[in-house]
C-alpha cells in the first residue's frame, strides 16, 4: 500500500501499470511463459537501470512537497490530471478498479 492516501497518491497509479505487465505472465501456457519470460527480463532490465531511479525520487521526494504545498483538494485534482494524461476516460476507470484490487491483494 502507498504511504500516502490513495485520494492524493499522484504516483501508485501511473506504476502500476508495469505491475501489471508482470502480472500477465501467470496468463500464458508453458511456451509462451518461457518467451515472455525472456523479453519480460530484459525490458525489467532496461526498465530497472532507467526508470526506478526516477520512481523512487518521484515517491520519496516529490509526493512529499507536494503534501507539505498543496492542499488535500489541491492533490486530488491534480491525481485526476495525473490520471486523464495517462489513460482515456475508459481505460482510467479500469486501471482505478485494478488498482484497487492490486493495493486490496497487497494487503
């Protein structure tokens, strides 16, 4: 679960989606397994060297000036806008109610 309540998380969403790529290797039979395996490993690899640098700034430093700057309203408008830059207003309904059950199974 984020450190921060999910109304002013600006960041969860937005990664989940690479969470989510992971989670499509269960789907696959044993072949395909083995070769999304692969291709999976060397994007996480690339993605690794990077991108988590930037995340961990992202969450670490950032999401909090923004809860010491903005208001509780203030953030959870600009979630939205986070949100709405990233997906179409269809495809954002669906990530909210996937991320909801990826924070729900981390629990």
């Amino acid at each position: 679960m984020a450190p921060f309540p999910d109304e002013v998380d600006v960041f969860t969403a937005p990664h989940w989606r690479m969470k989510q790529l992971v989670g499509r290797y269960c789907d696959k039979n044993e072949y395909e397994q083995l070769n999304y395996a692969k291709q999976l490993k060397e994007r996480l690899e690339a993605f690794t060297r990077d991108f988590l640098p930037h995340m961990k700034e992202e969450e670490e430093v950032f999401q909090p000036m923004l809860m010491e700057y903005f208001t509780y309203e203030e953030l959870k408008d600009i979630k939205k806008k986070v949100i709405a830059q990233h997906c179409s207003q269809k495809d954002t309904a669906e990530l909210l109610r996937g991320l909801s059950l990826w924070n729900q199974a981390e629990e």
